[in-house]
C-alpha cells in the first residue's frame, strides 16, 4: 500500500472535519464525560485495531483520548489511517 498524495489526504480530511494533518499521520481528540467513558472508548478502539490489525497511537488525559493514525509499513497516510478514523468517529458516537 502506497501513501496518499496531498490532494488525497486533503480531500479525507474535508470528509472527517474532526481530524487533521500532524506530519505524516492524522490526529484526532476525542472529550467525554469522564474517565471511566475514555476508557470504554479506548477499549472499543483496541478491539477494532486488533481486527483490522492497524494500531494507532493512543494517548489518554483523564476525559480526552487522542488518536493518532499512520500506515507505518507505508511510510505515511494511507486509505486505511481514513478508514479506521471513520470507524474511530463511530464509536465514539455510540
């Protein structure tokens, strides 16, 4: 899998409007109510990476998650760093 050209990241990020461009990745943060919600959170994103075996980088600050999403073996974003945002966005949303 090849990285994504500019324009085609470009083009991802108008479609997830939460995440953006942090060097060769994208990010997103994620505010709940609390710290127990963050942790159901991350726990819903362990078990998506484990299946589609693409992990993000996660940081976790009390009622904040920040995941940050690169196709390391590519050496840069790829259509699966857009897919599993979206699928991020899903959980998070309920």
């Amino acid at each position: 899998m090849k990285p994504l050209a500019d324009k085609d990241i470009q083009a991802g990020l108008q479609k997830l409007t939460e995440w953006s461009e942090c060097g060769d990745a994208i990010q997103r943060t994620y505010t709940f109510a609390d710290f127990l919600t963050s942790m159901h959170f991350v726990n819903q994103v362990a078990q998506a990476a484990e299946d589609r075996q693409h992990h993000p980088d996660i940081l976790v600050r009390w009622n904040k998650v920040t995941l940050t999403l690169s196709t390391h073996d590519a050496g840069g974003i790829t259509r699966k760093d857009f897919d599993f945002a979206a699928a991020s966005d899903g959980l998070a949303a309920g």
